[in-house]
C-alpha cells in the first residue's frame, strides 16, 4: 500500500470531445463555454475529471489533431479566457482537467512548417520535420515505402521555391500533419515550453496523443510490411513508433509535472495513448520516472468471450499493476466504434444485445482495480451512428481512402440532451440550426434529459457504479483473485471484498455469490446470473 493517496490512480475520467459536446453559440459545433455549462452534469454523473479534445487554432484537417499553434485557443471554441473560467468553474466543483496534446505532428499551416517549407533543402527549419530527397529517376519517388495508417503513401512532395519539384516531407497520418523530428533538440524544447504554458494556466495533467510514436528509425529504412500501419489503424509500423529514444522524453515531461506538484502539492498526470503489441512493452511507459498511466487498449478490442477478457485482464494485472502504477482500462473513445454497436455484431442475434453487453462491460470495467476512461455518450447508450451520407463525412481516412470501412465521424455525431427533434437541445441556436454532423430520429431516445428520468437507463447504471466504486476503498491499490464458475462466467473478487461476474453466454447460469447484488447490469435475481449481464456483490465471508 502507498503510503500518500494519488488522486489518478482509480480516476474516472470523462472524454470531452469539445466540438460535439455542447454548443453554447448557434453555429453547430460545440465549444469550450458549452463544456462549462455542462460540468454540472458531469457532476451529477460522478466523474473526477475530464480529458478535452484538442482546442487549439487549427485549419481542422483533422478536427484538431492538425495544431497549428499549440498555445491558444480556435475562435472556433472560445479563447483563452473562456478557457481560464472553464478550469475555474471545472476546480470548484473538484472536477480535474486534462489536456490533449499532439507531440508527434502539428498542422501544416504551423508557423515552424511553413518556414520550412520556403526554406531549401539542408536548412535548420527542414530539420525540425522528416524532409528527404526522393529515389528514383529525378527523386520522383518516396524516400521510403511506408504508408500513412490514414491510406496511402506517408511522403508528400514539395515544390521548392523556384518552382521545381523538391523533397518529401514524411506524415505518419493526413499530408496536412507533418511529422516533427524529435531527434532535432529544438522539438524537445519547444514542447517543453508548451507544457510550461498550460500548467501555469491550472490544468490538472495531459493526455499525449501517440505517445509512443515521436521518434522514427534514424535511417527511415523501407519496412517489410509498408500498409500494416493502415491495414490495421495502428501503430505496427516498428521503424516509425516505439523507438527507444521516446522514453527520455516521457521522463523529461514526468519532471516537468514532478517540478508543478512539488510548490503546491496538486498532482499532475501524464497519461499516454500508447499502443504497443504486449502488455510487456507497454508496462514500460509507466514506469516510475516515465508516464503515470497509459491507456490499454487490449480490453477495447477483446472479443466478447470470458477467455479472452479474462486473458488481458491477467496480463494487465501482472505487468502493468506490476511497476507501481495502476491500468488505465478503456472500453472506446473518439476513433472506436461506440460499444452497443461493436458489442451487438452480429446484428442477427438481436437488437438488444449490444446494449446489454455495453451494459456490463461497464460494470465490468468500474469493478477492476485501477483507473478508467469514459467516452462521451457512452454513459447514454449511444449506438453508432453507421447511415451518415457520404457529403457530411469529415474523417480524413474516409477523404484518403475512399472507404467507409473504418471511419470515426459516426462515433462523434453531437450529444442530444433535450427534445425530440434535431438538434436536441445541443446548440444554443434556433430550432433549424444545424449540428456540425447530422443527428438521426432516434437520438430522441437516448437524450440525456430522458436518461435521467429513467432509472433503468445507461446513465444511471454509471451514476450507480460511479458511486459505489467511490464509497468502496482506494480501488487503484486493489488486488484481482479470479474465481470459480460456470462454463461463459468471468467472475473474481477484488481485495475490499467486491465481487464481480459476467456471463458472457445468453442462458441464465448460478451466480458466483448468494443473495441479491449491490448492482447489476440488468434484472438479476438471487442466486442467478442472466446471460449478458454482469453484478456486483460484496464478499462477507
């Protein structure tokens, strides 16, 4: 047991994805004031924090992801005052803040790529980017064969200022997301600074897109499976992500936050996007002098068996949990299809079933030891949204690919929160304002305000776990001890006593523990644990 509390260590933090949150000015996308009208609701809901997309100035290739200048606000969200009353408002009522921040690329409207972009080859502002000479005949070719896990090549070629075609300049993602090149000392310092300026403004920590991307193989070699970073919309890539030079920057950034928590005693968090192939290599970035959390990934993409959950769940446990810190679970979040729709495949097996799934894989997730990360809407059983029409998809995979495979615009329609009609009480506007993304009908069922009303809705099956989870003990310090059960059942109890089970299976089979539950998922009898359901008890023996 440590021997001080840390406040991250079993957080529940909620995913604000800020253009689709809550619209305080009529023009359909949702901006930083709205985010604080909603703080009460997320209050109410239980959360300790929350996580805010990217809000910088940005040309928006990429909703953000694309920054152009990574220490002010887009006029599209607010500005920076608006943002100070936000962390004010957010402190009083003890709600954390996190920020995104995106270290491996910026826009390419960015002052520091634009520079490069007028300078000549060989230049220090090139040298803050991959910018090489091309193969082939006239360097008509890529420098290397390796494709951007957006589609397509990950080299663009410049024309240089006498007008002839010039280098290439590399782009793990969209062209208008040049990589920077961390091996040049200015990047690391430029972050640096970065940091500096948004801890001095109050926030509480930051999530670090892509964190273990910034550094790239120094020779940028060919790979011997150049499209797996696109085949799979992820970081497979070994040449281009999880290169060992990134860990010294995590520690360089663990200083940064040691040095904020050391005048005033508040604690500041550095969780990362990391995705590495094992457990193993993930445990890595949190060790003790590097990134306090990282989100695993593993248990998003477990299929629905009790033999695959329960296998990443023991890996977590025994190399994660194992470095001191805790696991940072994870069920979806803004480039994932929403769980009721990933959980409900096939759709032949009946309407129903994803949100039962849904249901208790949340309770599933707020029962294991550690700290755990809610996507917006989520709490209100939202589905994807799959039908959007092709002239409103934004995604720059669908503008690069063509393909409507693996899309992210239909997890991010806007949140509905009153009425029965677009725009469901998300912008501020007249009725006939138009949300940034299309709602469909049926959101008017899962509107936030109708959630409260029922108690039998999503929203309050998290209120009540929420709850329940922060009157138990510290949970991130919690121990796992798998138990018995029938043939489809997860069950275990935590060290506090809590018992948790699933039936993964559809037939009703015995519950691990007598008596009625403190919570389930759905109705669940005593002494019987229904199929897609899953329930909390507390062990007195």
């Amino acid at each position: 047991m440590l021997s001080k509390y840390h406040w991250w260590r079993d957080a529940v933090i909620y995913q604000v994805y800020v253009r689709s949150f809550l619209d305080s000015t009529g023009d359909g996308v949702g901006d930083l004031a709205g985010v604080r009208a909603g703080l009460p609701y997320l209050k109410k809901l239980g959360v300790d924090g929350i996580w805010l997309s990217p809000f910088y100035p940005s040309p928006q290739h990429d909703h953000g992801y694309d920054v152009a200048d990574y220490c002010d606000v887009d006029r599209l969200f607010g500005d920076l005052a608006e943002f100070d009353l936000l962390v004010a408002a957010a402190r009083r009522l003890g709600i954390k803040v996190l920020l995104d921040i995106v270290p491996n690329h910026c826009s390419s409207e960015h002052p520091w790529f634009e520079e490069a972009l007028a300078a000549e080859p060989g230049s220090a502002a090139r040298a803050r980017f991959h910018f090489a000479d091309g193969r082939g005949t006239d360097g008509a070719e890529p420098p290397n064969n390796w494709h951007s896990m957006f589609g397509g090549p990950a080299w663009s070629r410049v024309t240089e200022a006498d007008g002839r075609p010039g280098q290439w300049y590399l782009h793990m993602f969209a062209p208008e997301q040049p990589d920077w090149n961390w091996r040049n000392p200015e990047i690391g310092a430029e972050f640096d600074r970065i940091l500096r300026f948004w801890l001095d403004r109050g926030i509480d920590g930051f999530r670090i897109d892509v964190a273990a991307g910034l550094f790239k193989h120094p020779e940028l070699p060919d790979s011997d499976d150049p499209e797996a970073d696109a085949r799979t919309r992820d970081s497979v890539n070994a040449l281009a992500w999880n290169q060992p030079e990134v860990h010294e920057v995590w520690r360089q950034w663990r200083s940064i936050c040691e040095e904020y928590t050391a005048r005033d005693g508040r604690e500041r968090l550095l969780v990362g996007e990391v995705s590495v192939p094992t457990a193993r290599e993930h445990a890595q970035y949190v060790r003790s002098d590097e990134l306090h959390q990282a989100f695993f990934f593993d248990l998003l993409s477990a299929p629905w068996e009790a033999g695959a959950f329960r296998k990443v769940i023991s890996e977590a446990m025994q190399d994660i949990a194992g470095t001191g810190s805790t696991v940072t679970w994870v069920l979806n979040n803004h480039d994932q299809v929403r769980t009721v729709t990933r959980y409900g495949e096939p759709a032949t097996e009946g309407s129903g079933l994803g949100a039962a799934r849904a249901r208790a894989a949340a309770l599933l997730m707020l029962a294991l030891p550690g700290a755990a990360y809610i996507y917006q809407g989520e709490e209100l059983g939202l589905p994807e949204v799959v039908d959007l029409p092709d002239d409103v998809l934004t995604d720059p995979i669908f503008r690069r690919t063509g393909s409507r495979a693996r899309i992210r615009d239909g997890c991010r329609v806007p949140l509905p929160w009153s009425g029965q009609a677009s725009p469901f009480g998300f912008t501020s506007g007249a009725e006939s304002a138009k949300p940034w993304l299309p709602q469909p009908e049926y959101f008017a069922e899962y509107a936030t305000d109708r959630a409260l009303a029922d108690t039998r809705s999503f929203w309050h099956l998290y209120r009540d776990g929420l709850q329940l989870r922060a009157a138990l003990p510290q949970l991130g310090e919690g121990t796992l001890t798998w138990l018995d059960g029938a043939p489809g059942v997860l069950a275990f109890v935590r060290g506090d006593g809590l018992v948790c089970a699933v039936n993964f299976g559809t037939a009703p089979t015995p519950a691990p523990v007598s008596g009625t539950p403190l919570l389930s998922s759905g109705p669940c009898p005593a002494g019987v644990l229904p199929g897609s359901t899953a329930a909390w008890w507390i062990n007195d023996r």
